[in-house]
C-alpha cells in the first residue's frame, strides 16, 4: 500500500491524470484501493472532465465516510455536473452541519428553477384541425432537501368535432437513495372541455378530467443510468398500465454525447413504443438533441408523465429536434421543432392520414 500511495501521490503531484487512472483502476480491481487512492482518482477524473467515472471513485469513499469534509465538496460538485440534483441537496444539507464547509457552500435557495414555452401547431389538414395554441410554465423548488417540479399547462384547438379547451397541472418529487438511486412518484391531472359541433352518442366525452399517476425507479451505474417507469391513467375513459424501461449512455463518461433509447408497453393493448434520443453539446453555450419516436397508437405518456398525448388519432411517427442556447449563467432559451404523422379513422368519415408540425420557444432561469 505504501508504494501505491507514493506511486499515486506522484502522478496526482506532476498532473498525470490518465496515468494516475489507470493505476487506480488497476488498484481497485486487485482490491488494493484506499481512501486517498480514490480521492486522487476523483480528482484526475474531474480535471480531464469525466464526471461519470469520477461518480465512481466518490463512492467508494462515501460508501465509507459518508461525513468526510474532504470528500464532500467533490461528491456535491460531481452530483450537480451529472444530472443528481436531488443527491446533490442532501450533500448539500450534510454540508451544512460542518462550520468550514458553511464558509463555502452556503444552502441551496428553495428555488431551484422558473421556466415558460409557447407552442403553435398547425396540421396539413386544416379542414380537421385548426392550429393547436398552447402554453406552459414550470417551477422547481425544494422542501428541505427533496426537490419538487410541478407545471401547470393550457392548449386550446378548433376541429371539425369541435372547440377544445385543456387544462393541466403536473407535479413530482424525486427521492433520494443510497448507491445513487432515486425513486420519482408523479401526479398529472387534466380537464378537458369540448363545445361540440357535431352530434354524439354520448355527450360525457365532451367534458372529462382523467389522471395519470406512476412512479420512475433510476439508476446511476458508471456510463450508464438505468430507468424503470409505471404508470397508471384513464385518458378519455380508457384505463392503462404503461411500463416504460428506458437507458441513458454516456459514451464519453460527460455531458458531450448522450445516448438515450427508451421503450413504452401499454399493457392492455399488448403495445410497444420505441424511441431513440441523441443529444450533443459541443459547447457550454450550445445545445442540439433529435428524437424519434415510432407509436401506432393512441394516449401513451412520456418523460415521466409530464408529456400526455390524448388526441383520439394515433400518432404514427414523430421527429423532434431541438436547440437550447445558454446566453448567461443560468439562463437558457430553447426551440423545439416537431413533424409527427396521424391517421383519423373516425366514423362516418373516411380514413385520412396527416401531418402535424410544431414550433416551441422557451425560456428558463436557474437559481
């Protein structure tokens, strides 16, 4: 042990990142490893800028020092540049009870973020649907060191059945565990309003206000964060389990490239969605991320509940790309575009395949 710590304090010393990672793996995986070995690991891994390998190493030592006042700025730090906001306030809230530490890291603000979009899509069949307007606005915060979303929703369309009018309002609370897992329960309610047009069977259809409850299980684990999401909704009177398993990839152990793949099983109607998701970040200052989504279905959910697709015509495919531009610390504004293809096969009318294209501006301030 003694000549790892030489070996190791001297490539920390002289700024020999790789080779100093590489000793430390090696280390490790003969069960070599010791708490200043994985604290010079982390600390190598930070300055070539591989915060998911760096996640590793601070285990390690958290796993044995859960209060260590060295440790614990990097493991705050780590969790804040890979995604683990709710880990990073209860690091925070450990901070706090050390005197030192308080002189540098003050408590995290209750809010964490306030964000707005406005959406405008048209259809290429503007005799069905006018185009749909809609609006959001989020807000995060925390109570102690649980962070909170919630986002209230408003969209409003003209079609051939009718007005419609939709109200939403989301909210969800992410829970931290052990071996970075979360638990992320949410909770989307809608209202709906149709002044109708046309003559139908049942008038109940024209006015509803369905659910949509479930849970989301993560997993950070090196490259790689693993989902598991269910979720339970009656959207326009159907009730349906959805089981959605979804992965993250971290190619270059950062924020650079980031690989998503993520599949949804509607249990009652026995059907799969798929959807792949690349996003590039080749720049502090900029932003791009695509997806596509293959569905022949109708009322499926997505990104843990927040997005709810309830339109009677099933949505074939979508493409979406979006841009988000950081002009100041803490700043974001953002353009999403989306073209999707829908089929309407309603009786008494024939069976008629369109189009959908949307454009989204938003903006988002964080604390």
């Amino acid at each position: 042990m003694a000549q790892l710590d030489s070996i190791t304090y001297a490539q920390y010393y002289h700024a020999q990142w790789k080779q100093l990672l590489q000793t430390a793996d090696n280390a490790i995986k003969s069960k070599k490893d010791f708490y200043w070995l994985n604290v010079r690991a982390a600390i190598a891994a930070s300055a070539i800028h591989k915060p998911y390998r760096e996640t590793s190493y601070l285990q390690n030592i958290t796993k044995e020092y859960p209060f260590d006042p060295i440790s614990l700025p990097l493991v705050y730090l780590n969790q804040l540049n890979t995604g683990q906001y709710a880990h990073a306030l209860q690091t925070n809230h450990r901070m706090q009870s050390n005197t030192e530490l308080q002189k540098y890291y003050t408590r995290r603000p209750v809010v964490h973020s306030l964000s707005a979009e406005s959406g405008y899509k048209p259809s290429s069949n503007d005799s069905l649907y006018k185009p749909l307007y809609y609006g959001q606005a989020g807000l995060a915060f925390r109570i102690k060191h649980i962070p909170i979303y919630t986002a209230v929703s408003y969209l409003k369309q003209q079609s051939y059945y009718g007005n419609m009018q939709q109200y939403q309002l989301y909210v969800n609370a992410t829970l931290p565990f052990k071996r970075n897992w979360t638990v992320t329960p949410a909770l989307h309610i809608l209202h709906y309003n149709i002044e109708n047009t046309i003559t139908v069977n049942d008038s109940s259809v024209l006015q509803n206000s369905p659910i949509l409850v479930g849970l989301n299980i993560a997993k950070l684990f090196h490259n790689f964060q693993y989902n598991f999401g269910v979720y339970y909704s009656n959207l326009n009177y159907e009730k349906q389990l959805q089981i959605q398993p979804s992965v993250n990839w971290y190619p270059l152990a950062n924020n650079k490239i980031i690989l998503n793949a993520a599949a949804n099983y509607i249990v009652q109607k026995n059907k799969v969605i798929t959807s792949a998701t690349i996003t590039y970040n080749p720049i502090t200052l900029l932003s791009f991320s695509g997806s596509y989504l293959a569905a022949n279905t109708r009322y499926f959910i997505e990104q843990n509940g927040l997005l709810v697709n309830n339109s009677y015509d099933p949505t074939e495919n979508r493409y979406l790309g979006m841009v988000t531009f950081f002009p100041r610390i803490n700043w974001s504004i953002y353009v999403v575009y989306l073209y999707e293809t829908k089929t309407l096969n309603q009786d008494p009318l024939p069976v008629i395949t369109y189009n959908n294209q949307m454009g989204v501006l938003g903006i988002k301030r964080a604390f």
